[in-house]
C-alpha cells in the first residue's frame, strides 16, 4: 500500500479506503467527461486500475485513475478533487503522488485527456503530442445514454 500524508489530508492507493458513490456520484453527476456513467462502470474501471484516493480527516475529497501496465505505458483519468476544497494545492500534491508511485517509475510514455487543466499538467512535465499524426482514437460519443 502507498500512502502520502500532510497534516490531516492524505492520498492513498488502498481500495478498501475509496468511497464508490461519491466517486460514482461526482463522475456522473458533475464532471464534464462522465456525465450519466453508470456505476457498475465506475466500479469495473476502479477494479482494473491504480487507484488514489484524497481524503481530508478519512473522508474522501478526491479521487484520481491510472490504467496501466505498471511497466510502459500510464493513462491518467478521472482526476479531481471537489470544488469546496480546490484552491489548497491539492490537485498538485495528487499530481507529485501519482509521479512518485513506485509502480509507475520509469515508464515510457503517459497519456491523458483534458478540457481544462492544461497548466497544471503542464508543471510536471505533460506537453501536447509530440507526434499526434501517430496517434489514433476510437470514440463512442454518449455511450452512457445507452443505459
């Protein structure tokens, strides 16, 4: 189990610790890329991933997942931290814990995708494409309206 503490917040990788519904909740309900996601999906995609967790005195605030094969290769998604607690430098504490992770040293690219948060990405190293021409995306708009 990795774990980072500073005062009374802390970021875990421990499952047992994360709080599905809140993370079902704010996914569907309040992010802009998971609107109407199912729970069973929340829950299948936390299964099958690395998983952090913030937590301000036990209760969850935050929540980020990397899909990964631990050896090359890293996509972050789902980061957030709720709005009542933005402002504190959380999101980049989140960002120097997932870098630090043991298992997602020395990997050979990361990837992820954002509307918004573009500079914050940007102070640990994240750029655009470096050959997007190489890139290539299978999208499936409003998949979660299916269910």
């Amino acid at each position: 189990m990795y774990q980072v503490q500073r005062d009374e917040y802390l970021i875990s990788d421990d499952k047992e610790k994360l709080n599905v519904l809140f993370i079902h909740q704010y996914l569907s309900k309040e992010s802009y890329w998971a609107q109407n996601i199912p729970e069973e999906i929340v829950r299948r995609s936390i299964d099958n991933a690395l998983c952090f967790g913030v937590y301000y005195n036990y209760e969850q605030i935050g929540f980020a997942r990397t899909i990964t094969d631990k050896a090359t290769f890293a996509y972050l998604a789902d980061v957030f931290i709720i709005e009542k607690f933005r402002g504190k430098g959380l999101s980049k504490w989140l960002m120097e814990a997932i870098h630090a992770h043991p298992d997602l040293q020395r990997l050979r690219r990361w990837m992820l995708a954002t509307k918004d948060a573009h500079g914050l990405y940007a102070q640990f190293g994240w750029s655009a494409l470096s050959a997007p021409e190489r890139m290539m995306e299978k999208r499936v708009e409003n998949i979660y309206l299916q269910y």
